[in-house]
C-alpha cells in the first residue's frame, strides 16, 4: 500500500471499528457510550457497522461524518446509492463543510447504484456482491491507504431476496475484511425491510447505529454461526445467556435495593443508640458482601494503637477491649491516610502479610474507609475476612462502605457537639443559678436597711429625700425580680420536672383563675378552642401560657383585649397559637423580643423584667419545639408555639 498522509500531516493508519467509531463521535447528534473497544467481548469482530435509521435526516447524521472521516483520511470513499439522489447527498455533505467537487474530480469518492453492485447479474447474489467488493478494494488500495464504503441496502429489494441470502453475502464479506483495510457502514430502512430482515441484521452486527445511538450489541451472533449448521443451538445460547444476564442484574439490584431499605431502616431508627446502629450495619454490610467480620476502630493520637470500639465476631482481650497497631501502609493505617476506601480481596503475597493484623489475627480480605470528626481523622469503618475473596471490591462495595463512614462521621461529629454544648449550658446554668443565689443575700440586706432608714428616719426626708429613697427601694426591688426570673431561667434543665401526659384545657384553667383580676379590671375576653392532650412539664407549660397570656392582656394599648387561643395537629406535634389585638410588634423587633433581658419599651410604658419571653422560648426548647410571633403593628399579634403529642393509642 502507499503511505498517504491526512490534511494534519500524519500518518494513515489502518481502519478499523474504533476509527469508525472516531468519526460517529465527531456527530453532535449522537448519544450512547462508544467507548474504546478494548475490552468489549467483540473487539475482534471486522470492521462492519449497521445503520437502522427511519428518516433521512437520521440516515445522514450518521453517513455524512462516516464519508468525511474516509476523506479526510485519504481514503477511497464509495456509496451505493438507491433512496437518495447525487445532489440530495452532494448538498448534506456540502453542508458539513465537504469540498465534494473535488472528491467527484480526484476520484477519492465516487456513486454507485444497485445494478453496479447488488444486482450486477438483474438479481441479488452473495457471490456478486463479494466480487464488486474485492474488485473495489483492489483499485482502492493501488492509490489508497484504505477503502470506505457505505450502501442504501434497500436497492436489494428489488431482487426480493430472502434473509439467509442476505446474510450469506454478510458473512462472506466478513472473510474478505478480514484481510483487507476496508470499512462498511450498510444503511437499513426500517420503513422498507421486514422485520424479520431488520431482527436478523441486529443479530449479526457487533455495533449498531440506531435512534443516533451507538450501541454494543449483547445480541451478536457472528454470521458464520448464525447460518451455520449449529444456528438453532448457537441462538439458544444467545437467548439463554442475555435471559441470565439480565436476570443476574436485576437480581444485583434488587440485593442493593434491599440493602439501602434496610441501611435506612436502622440509621433513621431513633430508639436505637448510636453504637447499636453501627453494629447493626457492619452485619448487613458484611451479609451483603459475604464477609464475617467488621469493625468501627478509633485512633486516639495520629501514632497511636488503634482501639476497636465496635466489632462483629472479631475477639477481645482481657481487659474487653481490643488494641491494634497496623502499620504504616496497610489495613486501618493505610484507610485512615486515603481519601477513598481502601480495599485488599487476598493479602497473601502482598506486604500486607507482614501486618500485625494479619500475623496476629489472621485478617486476610479487608475492605475499610476513614472515619471523621469534623477536621480531625477518628478512625476507620471497616469489613475483612479470615478467608481470602475470590473476586476484587467492586466499585457499588467501595461506594456503600464510603456512604456508611460518612454516616458514621456525621453522627460522630453531631454526637461530639451535643455532648459539648451540652456541658456548655450545663457551665452557663451553674453559673447562672450561683451568681442569682449569691446575689440574693446582699440585695436582702440592701432592701432591709433602706426599709429600716424608711421606718427610722423617714419624717426627717425633704420631698427629693423621700423621691430619692422611693427610686432606691423601687429599684431594689426590680432587681430582685430580675435575679429571680434569672434564677427561674438558668432552672429550666436541671430543675424541670420529668415530661408527662399534660391536658392544657386543665392549665389553661389554672392560668385564668389565676389572671381573673387582671382579665376583670381591663375587661377582656379570652377564648379558647378545644386544647389536647401533650408531653411535656405541666409546671413549665402553665408558665408558658400565663406569660404570653399577661402579654396579651398588657400590650392592648388601652382598648380591652380580645385574645382568642387555637390548637392545630402537625404530624407528631401539636402548634399552639395565641392571638391578640394588641399593639403589634415592628418586623425588626420580632426575634430580639426573647431575648433575655431585652426590652422594646420603656418602664414607664409598661412594667415587667423582659425576661418572661426568654423564659418562654427556653421552656420550649426543652420540649423540643420552637416559638415564634407572627405580627402587624397596630393590629396585633400572634404567638405560636409546637409541643410534642401524646400518642392517643
């Protein structure tokens, strides 16, 4: 052959299924993986595509860049041409930027009808067609590297031939690739040929163009077999295999489906502890991928023994717990050092077996991905056996394991700033309810004496002495009763009764008994709807309504208040909402309002510590709800606040 060059000045090399595959790539309509064909079963098959196409813009998107991959290739580019005509086609490759002209003139590409090829004898022959074939290659590669052809295979039809002939001359033509640089693109009409033709060119074609797909074709059958004597055995083969593979996946995925059911199941399980849920899923991961031990290992320092806080049938010292130092680049060592898991199917022959973990206990397969705390490294999660695997971690193992350790990370970490802030207020209670209590003594002693000095010496006071001392025992006692709503609040936690079935139609009794004068002297009207049953501390949640309630009675701007209360179930918690037509409360001020000690008017407007509503909000946390205010100034406000339900059966 000569040595011809492309257009960038590069060698021709041979043609084959991946060139052709280059240049279907180089089709934006196209879709579907085209890969390499490296490791694809049929990689050895010849250099034969199948185009099933049912409109002629389908037909061209794949033509079209086979024909300019061939010319740009100086190769020797043939069509049969039956459906379109010359100018139909010489316009669709002018549009793709094909200089056709010069082709046409160079003879590098040239048309052919069904008289010059399929039917050279009036009738359809295999023999006929392999001898334009051969011919053509001939004449192609005594000035070409290669030969390119594609054919409107609908010109056959004329012929009327049957399947088997039609494939015959396939597999005859396989023979003749084999040792020729030559490509094939044959064109089907779906709209033209039978079925039963279009199902059998399917069959013996190892890629097939189709709905601008490229397509593997798990349905390949080599014409040889296909219309040898063995046909019917070699087809059973066929069905049987592709009916078991595609068993054997859905079988794979429903083990997977199940898998993450039951993943799910246990970490959204509030009733089961932390360490329970770990042990739970080490057992389902290890009954998915066939393994018998497992484990969650913590590091304590960086160059530290690691500790096994959790394990699945994998033993205990005599102390009941187990240390492990794996070295430096195997086992939890390497897992904890990776940012992907780290996995090992056999360790025998590798430096792993020099691992203490191996010498030791004898862990042969092992599969394990970090564990985090925040930023900090905590360990590893981790899944072996004593025996060795007879197949490699797939990538679904490795993906589920690095899915179960984020888990375990999150629920660490979540874990870890519970337990801190947890301390944290457990430090802001102690010192809350120490500086209230000390505080109590000398402001006693300061209330006490400035009564003695009233009792004593009060008829010696001028009028500013008299106004001075009433400010002085007034503020007293606002601190008083700011110490001991502190001492209320820091009280919330540590001296809450436990939680308990509450009716709130009972505590809302007590609380109006309790604001009868206040509701009598301003004339208001309170209403209520039917209040349930919840969970919580009855004490704190009578203090929850009379606060808002004198708040409501308070804040109506002189005009007697209308306040009217509602109930509404959401889901496991029911929303308890207190309407008023009070004064409102500007958009800005609706969150500071509970805070501690944060006021949005002066004393003289209206008394109070600032601190009821603060105390409110800290009573629901502890009940594991939220409060918030729903306000229009001048029109009123709503506050609203959830508590858990009693579950009524």
């Amino acid at each position: 052959m000569n040595n011809h060059t492309t257009s960038d000045g590069m060698a021709d090399e041979s043609v084959t299924l991946e060139t052709g595959l280059e240049g279907l790539r180089s089709s934006s309509a196209f879709h579907g993986p085209a890969e390499p064909l490296d490791d694809h079963e049929h990689a050895h098959a010849n250099d034969h595509f199948a185009l099933i196409y049912e409109s002629q813009a389908e037909q061209f998107a794949a033509v079209i860049p086979f024909l300019r991959q061939g010319l740009e290739r100086n190769e020797r580019c043939l069509y049969i041409i039956h459906e379109n005509s010359k100018a139909e086609i010489k316009s669709a490759m002018r549009a793709d930027g094909i200089d056709v002209d010069a082709a046409l003139e160079s003879g590098q590409l040239s048309f052919h009808d069904g008289d010059e090829t399929y039917l050279r004898n009036g009738t359809f022959s295999a023999d006929g067609t392999v001898e334009f074939l051969d011919d053509a290659i001939d004449a192609a590669t005594t000035e070409y590297e290669a030969l390119r052809v594609t054919g409107e295979m609908s010109s056959v039809l004329q012929a009327d031939p049957d399947c088997e002939q039609l494939l015959e001359c396939e597999a005859k033509a396989n023979y003749l690739f084999d040792d020729a640089d030559v490509i094939v693109l044959c064109q089907y009409n779906r709209e033209r040929f039978p079925p039963a033709v279009i199902r059998d060119v399917i069959s013996t074609h190892p890629l097939l163009i189709h709905d601008n797909r490229i397509s593997y074709n798990v349905y390949y059958t080599p014409p040889a077999e296909f219309l040898g004597s063995e046909k019917s055995a070699h087809e059973i083969d066929r069905l049987l295999g592709t009916l078991r593979d595609q068993t054997d996946s859905k079988v794979k995925r429903q083990r997977r489906e199940r898998f993450l059911r039951r993943s799910y199941r246990i970490t959204s399980n509030s009733d089961l502890a932390f360490e329970t849920k770990v042990e739970r899923l080490l057992e389902l991961g290890c009954d998915w991928m066939g393994l018998e031990v497992a484990g969650l290992t913590r590091c304590p320092s960086w160059d530290d023994r690691f500790l096994n806080e959790v394990t699945i049938k994998y033993g205990e010292d005599e102390s009941g717990e187990l240390w492990t130092d794996p070295g430096e680049g195997c086992y939890c060592r390497q897992a904890i050092m990776a940012d992907k898991p780290v996995g090992m199917a056999d360790v025998r022959g590798t430096d792993w077996e020099d691992d203490e973990i191996y010498q030791e206990y004898g862990l042969t397969c092992y599969l394990g991905t970090k564990v985090m705390d925040g930023a900090t490294p905590y360990g590893t999660l981790w899944l072996g056996s004593r025996e060795p695997r007879d197949r490699e971690f797939s990538a679904i193992e490795r993906t589920f394991l690095e899915l179960m350790g984020k888990w375990v990370s999150y629920e660490i970490e979540r874990k870890h700033r519970k337990q801190a802030l947890e301390e944290s207020n457990e430090r802001l209670e102690q010192f809350a309810y120490a500086a209230s209590h000390d505080l109590q003594e000398p402001l006693r002693m300061v209330t006490s004496y400035l009564q003695l000095l009233e009792s004593r010496y009060g008829d010696a006071f001028d009028e500013d002495g008299e106004e001075f001392l009433e400010f002085a025992v007034d503020g007293a006692e606002r601190m008083r009763a700011m110490i001991d709503g502190l001492l209320a609040y820091s009280r919330v936690e540590t001296r809450g009764d436990p939680f308990e079935a509450v009716d709130l139609e009972t505590v809302l009794e007590d609380v109006l008994a309790d604001l009868q004068l206040q509701i009598d002297e301003t004339d208001a009207e309170i209403t209520a709807a039917d209040l349930p049953r919840v969970e919580g501390d009855r004490n704190q949640l009578r203090q929850v309504f009379q606060n808002l309630l004198e708040n409501a009675i308070t804040y109506s701007d002189g005009s007697p208040p209308r306040v009217r209360i509602d109930a509404n179930r959401r889901r496991m918690e029911w929303v308890i909402s207190i309407h008023d037509n009070g004064i409102g409360i500007e958009p800005d001020d609706q969150e500071r309002i509970f805070s501690v000690f944060d006021r949005l008017h002066s004393r003289d407007e209206y008394e109070g510590t600032g601190i009821g509503l603060a105390l409110c909000r800290r009573i629901v946390e502890r009940h594991d709800g939220e409060i918030w205010v729903d306000s229009t100034p001048g029109e009123g406000s709503t506050f609203s606040f959830t508590l858990p339900a009693v579950d009524e059966a």
